[in-house]
C-alpha cells in the first residue's frame, strides 16, 4: 500500500473529505488529491 492509499484509507475511514483535510492541514484541496494519487513530488532544495 503507497502513502496516498493509506493516506486516502485513514481520511475516509475518518470520514473526511479531501476539501476538510486540506483544511486542517492548512494546505489545498488540490495537494491532498495529489498526494493520494500519488503525482506530488516534494522539491529537493
């Protein structure tokens, strides 16, 4: 199971959806959809 299936399992099984999460994380709702699908890649600086 990658990060964004366990990421995705935990927030529904929460009862979450991706908009609230991204709220409490203080991210978008856009970068949440991201990491579950597994196309966000954090920058090396």
């Amino acid at each position: 199971m990658t990060i964004g299936e366990q990421i995705q399992t935990i927030r529904i099984s929460k009862g979450f959806t991706q908009e609230y999460l991204a709220e409490l994380l203080n991210v978008s709702r856009q970068s949440v959809s991201k990491w579950e699908l597994g196309v966000s890649h954090t920058k090396g600086y």
